[in-house]
C-alpha cells in the first residue's frame, strides 16, 4: 500500500492609492514611451500599408472601399515609397498558418 500528502499557501497584498487632481487635454504630448494609435490603410495597388492621421476622415469605416497610397495625406503617398515599419505593439490580424508534419505509414510481409 501506499499514501499521499498535501501542501498549504499563503498570499498577502498591500497597495497604495495616490489620487491626481486637475485633468487638461494638450493635442501635443511630449511623453515618450506612449505609442501614439493611428490608422491603417492598405493600398489596392500595391498592398502596403499606410499609416494615416487618428482624423475622423480616415476612419476605416470612412475609407473608399478601394484605397491607393496617393490618398494618403503624408509623404509617402507614392506606391514606390516603402511601407512603413509598425511598432512592437502593433500586429495585423493576419494569422500565419502552418503546415502539420505528415507521418509515414510502411508496411511489409515476411
């Protein structure tokens, strides 16, 4: 025969609450660190992607159905300039998928 046993844990918390008064809204933040959102836009021509201003004209749901990078407000609205890289933070909804590993079955009479 045989027995078990069993184990015990303790966890404890402490925490402070500092409160901030004053709220002002500045259009110009100099605070680094803080990834600035934007939107997105993909050209139909040449399929990169183009970041464009958190504006309520580019809105994704405001875009052409067919977008092209001449469209875009900033200097890259050529389709020979390159797109732009994201930041860490940022990822497409694109979803990679990989190939499982095929097994080989072989059989043989003797």
């Amino acid at each position: 025969g045989g027995g078990g046993g069993g184990g015990g844990g303790e966890s404890g918390s402490e925490g402070d609450s500092d409160e901030d008064s004053g709220e002002e809204s500045d259009e110009e933040s100099g605070e680094e660190g803080e990834v600035e959102q934007c939107y997105w836009a993909q050209c139909d021509k040449c399929d990169k992607w183009r970041r464009l201003p958190l504006e309520d004209m580019y809105k994704p749901e405001n875009l052409p159905e067919r977008w092209f990078c001449w469209m875009s407000p900033t200097d890259r609205n050529t389709c020979e300039k390159p797109q732009e890289r994201m930041d860490r933070d940022e990822i497409f909804d694109e979803t990679d998928s990989e190939e499982g590993e095929e097994g080989e079955e072989g059989d043989g009479d003797g």
